[in-house]
C-alpha cells in the first residue's frame, strides 16, 4: 500500500514538472499566430526549430512573412495572421506593421521601436500606441486621442486628465503593482460603473 502510494506520488511530481516543462518551451516558442483566438489560446502555428528561420520583412512596409521550416519554404501575408511570437515577446501586424503587445486588460496597448532624428543621424526610439480592441485602428498613445477613443466613457476621461498632464505620462508604469497606471485607471473605472450598474 505504502509503495503504492509512493509510486502514485511519484508520478504526480514527474507529470507535473513535465507540464512545467512543456510550458515553459511553449512560453518561449518563436511562431506564427494565424488568428487572434489562437493568439488568446496562446496557440502557435508553424513553430521555429534550431534550424528555423522567419523573416519579417519589415522594410519598406514589406507585405509578408517569411519561414523556412524543416526545410521547406513559407510565406504568409501579413493582413492575413494575426501576429507573432519571438525572444518571449508577442507582436500583433497592423497595416504590415508589427507592434509589440505590451498588455491586453481592457484595451491593447503597444510599443515600437520608430526611427527618428536625433543628433547626427536618426536613431530608433520606442513609441507607444493603442487600440480599443482589436477592431479598431491601432493609434498613437496621446493624450487627444484617448479623449476621443473614450469619449463615452467619462469617467474614466476624466481620471486620464486629472492623473496625466502630457503623453509621454500616459505610459507610466507602476513597478511596486507591475502595471501601467492608464491600465489601472481603466479597470477602476469599469469596476466602478459595474458596481454603480448592479446596485440600480
């Protein structure tokens, strides 16, 4: 019975650090989302071995993706998948542009790295941008354009005004509750209409 027991349990760690295992892989697996629900269900479609290669082809609006998979050659068109995945980051194509997935809760936000002329030459410099979800243009995160994107939703305007004075104080980011500050207003707000809803 006791060896039994033993055996039983033996079994439980292994198959669940095997899980830990296949996860981890998974969590830094380089591939291709096809859609947005495989991108929600963290499925990826044609992942990169050893030998794999994808190019992005991001030059000049380039309009595919590139793979070379177990030898054989594929090429996706970027209005056609939803994104990618690589170096542990998610990215999602808008109008043949990558944009890294900064965080989803409630509205997408996004960073890219932009080229702009600094000095002697230009230099990339990390911008950020949004979208209500993903129906909708992907913007630039200001200060005018949340006004507009949220025009309904006054309170939480209201909270963007009073907590942020410029753009590039939208993307402050609250490291003690790892989460960007424009986020944490946004859910207040909708837990907070939601409360007032539910006691009518």
């Amino acid at each position: 019975m006791k060896n039994s027991i033993k055996m039983l349990v033996a079994i439980m760690v292994i198959s669940v650090q095997v899980n830990m295992l296949y996860a981890q892989g998974k969590m830094n697996s380089t591939g291709i989302y096809l859609t947005e629900q495989d991108y929600k269900a963290g499925k990826l479609s044609y992942v990169l071995g050893t030998d794999d290669k994808m190019r992005l082809n991001g030059f000049l609006e380039g309009r595919n993706v590139s793979l070379t998979v177990q030898g054989k050659k594929i090429k996706l068109s970027k209005n056609e998948i939803f994104g990618y995945r690589q170096d542990n980051c998610d990215y999602r194509f808008y109008q043949n542009e990558a944009y890294r997935v900064l965080d989803t809760a409630g509205f997408l936000l996004y960073s890219k790295d932009q080229l702009t002329q600094q000095g002697k030459g230009p230099k990339p410099v990390q911008t950020y941008f949004y979208s209500v979800n993903t129906a909708k243009p992907v913007l630039s995160l200001t200060l005018e354009n949340i006004y507009k994107s949220f025009a309904a939703e006054r309170g939480f305007r209201y909270n963007v005004e009073s907590n942020f004075h410029q753009d590039a104080d939208l993307i402050t980011f609250d490291r003690a509750n790892r989460q960007y500050q424009i986020k944490y207003l946004y859910q207040e707000y909708k837990h907070t209409s939601t409360a007032q809803h539910a006691s009518l």
